[in-house]
C-alpha cells in the first residue's frame, strides 16, 4: 500500500492565498468583457439612462411657445418681450392683432403661454405706477403651466427693475410677488435625477450584477467544482464582488462626469464625502447581492429577485420620481429600510444643495450600519455545502 | 486505510429516498464503478462523497478522513468531476485548466505527466472557448481539470455521458492508467458495458446497491442458459416472446433480444419453429454468455429479495 505521507496536503491551503484571489478576479473579468450583455448593461445602460432622463423625460420648461396681445406697442411691453424672447424658456410665436383671437390660439393647442398687456402700458406705468400684463397658461397641464407662469412672472420681476432704474427711480415702491426656488432656480430635472439616477445604477450593478454571477456559477455547475476545491467558498465570493466593485466605480465617474459636463449638475459639495458615501452605497448594494445569491440557483431568480425586491423599491419608494411625503404611512415606513433613499437624499444634500458632511452624518451612519448587518447576514447565510 | 467508505448512507428529497442505506468500500488504487440507470441515485452518492450535500443518516470517509467533520481536508485531496460539464464554457482550454490549477495551488508544470496523455489530445484547441468543444472533448478537458493538482481520490460522475464511442475508449484508457499512479477511482456511469474494466462494480438502482462484485465474478453467478434471439421485427418479436409460457425474461439489448427459458423445458429449435409459426423470418437464436447488464436486468427484477 502506498505511503500516505507522500501526499503531503499543499501549505497554507486553506488560507486566503492572494494568487488564487488575484486569478480569480482576473476570471471574473474576462467573464465581464466576453458577454456583450453584461458589457451592454456595465457600459451602456448608465450612459443611456442618465441621457434618457437628461433629455426626453425631463419636466423642465424650455422654448414654450408664447404668444402676446400688445396693444400698447411702447417702451414697456417691448422691454418686457425682449427679455422673454431672450431667454432660452420662451419663443415668442405669434401676435395677436384682437383680444377676439385668444381663445382660438389656446384652442389650437400650439402655444403655452399668452401674454396679455393692457393698453397704453408704459404710460400708465410712469403715471398711475401701475399696469396690467395678464398672464394665461394653458391649465390641462397645471404643472407645465405653473412652471411656465413662474419663469414668466420672474422675467417681468427684471423687467420692471429695469424699468424702474430708467425712470430714475421716481416710480413709487412696488411690491411685486416673487416666487423663487431655492437650490434650483431653473427647476432643472437634472437636479432631481441624477442623484437617482446613481442610486439606481449602483443598485443595478453591485446588486443585480453580482446576484446573477454567483447564481451562473451555480446554475452552471461550475460551484460544484469549486466547492470542492482547496479554495473557501467565501473567497469565491468575494473574487466575484470585487470586479463588479470596480466597475461601479467607473460608472459612478461616468455619471459624474456626465452630470458635470453634459448635464450641468455641478457638484455643490465636497466630492471626497460624495465619493465616500457612494463607495459605502456601494458596499450595502454588493452585500445586498451576495445575500441574494445565498438563497438563489438560477440566474433568472436572481434576475428577478433584484429587480422586484431592489430595483422597484429603488424608483418607486426612494422619493426619485415620487415625493414619499404624499404616500400612505405604510409606504413611507417601508422607504425607511431602502438603503437607496438613504443614498439618494444624502447625494443630493452634498452635490446638489453643496451642505457640508455634518449634513449627511444621519444617512451615513444608516448605510453604514446596513452594510455592516447585510455582510455579517450573507456571510453567515453563506453555504459551504450545495444546500 | 480504505480509499473510500461507505457506511448506510441515506438520504431524502422531499419524500424522494435517493439513497437507502448504501454501504460499500472502495480499497486505494481500486478502480470501482457504480452502474445504474439514470435516477438511480449515482449522483447524490458522489455528492455525499465529495462533501457537498450531507447524509441523512450513515457516515463516510475519504481517504481516512470523515466526510463532514473533515470536509476541508478532504477537498483538498480529491478531484471531482460532476456529471454535468461544469467548466467555464466561456473561458478557452488553457484558461479554463490554468484556473483550476490556481484553485488548487498548483501550476500546470506542476503535474503535466499525470495529464499529458489526454491533454495533448485537447492540446490543438487550447485557444478555442470550452464551450464550443465536442462532447468527447469538454469531458477530456474536465478530466485533465479534475486531475492537475495530483487527486489521491478521483470522483467521475458519468464522464462518458454524451461521449462518442472513441473519446469513451480514451477516457478509458486515461482511467486505467491512473490506477497505475495509485489514485484511488470511484466512477459511475449508466452503460453496462463499461462495467468490465473496472476492477469492482457495484450495480445500483432506486437508491440501493444491489450488488458488489468483479465483473468476472458477476457474470459467472448468471447460472441460467442465456439466448439472443433475432428477427425482423423486433419490436414485435419482444411481445410474442413475452406471450410465450416458457420464457422466462426478455429484455431488449443493442441488436438481439436477451432470453431466459424456464428451466429447459423449450429447445431453442422450438422457440424458433413457436416464432416462424407467428409469421417472423430471419429468425436467429444463438446462446451467449452473460453481460453486466444481463445481470443488472436478473438482478433488478429481483430486487424485492435483497
């Protein structure tokens, strides 16, 4: 019978063996670049998401058509159409030549907004210190409309300044309603989503990605093998979660980059809190997936199970698309335990509103304390066995 | 020391009995071969064995080593190639043999001579992605993956499953030789024909062993006269032989019906001159020996006994 000790077991088998780590990674990424789907959804799906809602969904309000009844024709009623047809909001269309017109130019769909000056309007105004401009929106779309009456209501806010300045100021002192939007005063969607946005995408990749790719491994049978391997199944796993940890972090420049140059979200705050707080996103996002690849087998559950339990979650209750304030109380509990909305609403105090950390230490400390609870779950989850 | 041990091992899913009280043992260096047919329960035995699923009830050891207390010790020693082709079908040849040497700190240099023979026969598509090779190929490939880190124990579950009938012979062959390098083999496989080149089978069937033996030793404890019988329709043939009071089985093989009498009371030229009276022509009955699957089936059918 053959010696035993001739087979001595390899030093150091069962530790954490760097090279075994680093070739495993290296798997990992040829597994990335050989999909083009994986490679489609890395690459693609963050750029064509935040261009996406950058530019077709957008509730910004940019060239309205307006049209304007003038009767007045004078120094005033020009002033004020010029700085309307000045800026980028506003085109100003068509002329009415009677008030008889106005209705049939709403009924005709193509303006949204008309502008209405009483006549003899700059007169009045030297004199009497007032004058009427009435302002008519089309209300079958109130939040375009009210938009639009805001834009409009401040530009003849300037105008009047103007005005005002040229009359030397002899004009008694008016009280003029001012409507001002603190934080985004344009009322750029920008603002809103991209914070969104980079919570929907980290989700989506750390998540969804990593959940999939372990549930592949065992789908294919490939974790069979590797069980039964030298190698501890936890190193497997996190090999796996660390080229999808890279790859978030280029899309989170992606998207800031996109934000900054394309979008122009510029970042308010500090980047280095933005960035340590996306990384501990980040690592709830990659926990969450390990999590959900211990209780799965197929690539399609795991598809599945992300998308409903992470990525619905994400758009419906994380306040990106809808206020959570309006929401019954049993949704807005629930949006409490979305580490996204957590995410979300501390990005946009750093990069949007430009607060400083002691803003965001609550959030922080949540999406802190979830990763810390998701890793300790999975890895004590973690199976070493089949089942 | 045993190679492998198997002490009434049993094991449920749901209320699917996979395994009832399966025991045998496997000595070092012994080539053992489990036959049975698909469901049979192959598949849960070698998941038990290489410590991947646990027993209900019964223990077993690897190579000396308790197969849940010491199952990290045993997966470093072992090689385990699943039934199913389980390596990166997107990683190429070489890549795929390179990580699994990783995985089990080795390199290829390393243990080259275990595996030459059968990598030089995969060696001319070491650039082509795992997933577009052959049958016969994948199954090479996941030997030499199976094997690069020098197992004491190898695991085959099937590996000739889907293989064409000359990459089954290489397998073969590989097996063969690497019982002269002492490493014990435990492998399974659902063609009875196999069976022979083992040095013990155990036949197999709903979760029981129904017998160890050599393959000489099997076929010689088939005492009953056994008879092959051809005709034109075969498929007809099996009925009217079944019709027939004094045949004892019949069982559909390859080319031939395999036939018992019942104890001598029927002449082959009767059985013969019984069939042409039932209108078959060609009609050819020749005695044979015994095949492992001759015994499987007589065992099978008796199963209630054991």
């Amino acid at each position: 019978m053959r010696c035993f000790t001739s087979w001595p077991a390899r030093p150091g088998a069962t530790e954490l063996n760097m090279k075994q780590f680093k070739a495993f990674i290296r798997k990992e990424f040829y597994h990335i670049f050989r999909d083009p789907l994986t490679m489609a959804i890395l690459f693609l799906l963050p750029i064509l998401m935040l261009t996406l809602f950058g530019f077709a969904i957008t509730t910004e309000v940019r060239n309205t058509k307006i049209a304007v009844y003038d009767p007045s024709k004078d120094a005033g009623t020009m002033a004020i159409l010029n700085r309307m047809e000045a800026s980028e909001f506003f085109e100003i269309t068509r002329e009415l030549s009677s008030p008889d017109d106005i209705e049939s130019v709403f009924r005709q769909g193509r303006i949204g907004l008309l502008v209405v000056f009483s006549e003899r309007f700059y007169e009045n105004l030297v004199h009497t210190g007032e004058a009427q401009i009435q302002l008519l929106a089309d209300g079958s779309d109130p939040n375009n409309a009210s938009v639009v009456v805001n834009y409009a209501t401040a530009i003849i806010a300037a105008s009047q300044q103007e005005l005002i300045s040229r009359t030397g100021g002899a004009m008694p002192y008016q009280i003029t309603p001012e409507v001002k939007l603190l934080y985004n005063p344009q009322m750029k969607g920008a603002y809103n989503f991209v914070p969104g946005v980079m919570g929907m995408i980290m989700m989506l990749i750390c998540a969804m990605m990593t959940s999939v790719s372990i549930a592949r491994e065992k789908e294919l049978g490939t974790m069979e093998v590797l069980l039964v391997s030298p190698m501890k199944p936890i190193y497997v796993i996190l090999a796996k979660a660390v080229p999808y940890f890279f790859m978030s972090v280029i899309n989170l420049t992606t998207i800031l980059l996109l934000s900054v140059f394309v979008l122009d979200v510029p970042i308010a705050g500090s980047l280095f809190w933005l960035i340590i707080l996306s990384l501990i996103f980040i690592f709830v996002s990659l926990s969450l997936g390990i999590l959900i690849s211990s209780v799965v087998d197929k690539q399609l559950v795991a598809l599945l199970i992300s998308g409903m339990v992470l990525m619905l979650p994400v758009i419906l209750l994380s306040g990106m698309m809808f206020p959570l304030e309006n929401m019954p109380w049993l949704l807005r509990a629930l949006s409490e335990i979305i580490p996204a909305k957590w995410f979300i609403m501390a990005v946009k105090k750093i990069m949007i509103k430009g607060l400083s950390y002691s803003s965001i230490t609550r959030e922080l400390l949540i999406l802190g304390s979830m990763a810390v609870v998701l890793i300790a779950v999975s890895l004590k989850r973690f199976k070493t066995r089949l089942e | 020391m045993k190679g492998i041990v198997a002490q009434n091992i049993s094991r449920k899913f749901g209320r699917v009995e996979a395994l009832r009280n399966v025991s045998f043992e496997v000595n070092q260096g012994e080539l053992f071969g489990i036959i049975g047919p698909d469901g049979a329960g192959k598949t849960t035995l070698f998941r038990i064995l290489t410590t991947l699923l646990l027993a209900d009830s019964g223990a077993g050891e690897v190579d000396g080593f308790d197969i849940v207390k010491d199952f990290r010790k045993i997966r470093q020693r072992v090689g385990y190639m699943p039934g199913r082709f389980s390596l990166y079908q997107d990683l190429t040849v070489e890549e795929n043999l390179k990580i699994f040497a990783t995985v089990f700190n080795t390199t290829i240099e390393e243990n080259y001579g275990l595996i030459r023979d059968i990598y030089e026969q995969i060696e001319p598509f070491k650039k082509r992605r795992a997933g577009a090779l052959s049958g016969g190929m994948k199954q090479k490939l996941a030997l030499c993956c199976a094997l690069i880190h020098k197992p004491t124990v190898l695991f085959l579950d099937e590996p000739t499953t889907g293989v064409d009938p000359i990459s089954r012979r290489d397998l073969w062959e590989m097996l063969v030789k690497l019982k002269k390098e002492q490493i014990t083999i435990l492998v399974s496989t659902p063609y009875m024909d196999e069976a022979g080149l083992c040095d013990r089978i155990a036949l197999m069937q709903h979760g029981r062993l129904l017998k160890i033996e050599t393959p000489a030793g099997l076929a010689k404890q088939f005492t009953d006269a056994l008879w092959a019988v051809r005709s034109l329709s075969m498929s007809k043939l099996l009925t009217d032989l079944r019709r027939h009071p004094q045949v004892e089985t019949c069982y559909a093989f390859g080319d031939a019906h395999h036939v018992t009498l019942k104890a001598g009371l029927l002449k082959p030229e009767e059985l013969a001159a019984y069939l042409a009276g039932l209108g078959h022509s060609d009609i050819g009955v020749e005695p044979i020996t015994a095949t492992v699957e001759d015994c499987f089936m007589n065992l099978a059918a008796n199963k209630i006994e054991l």
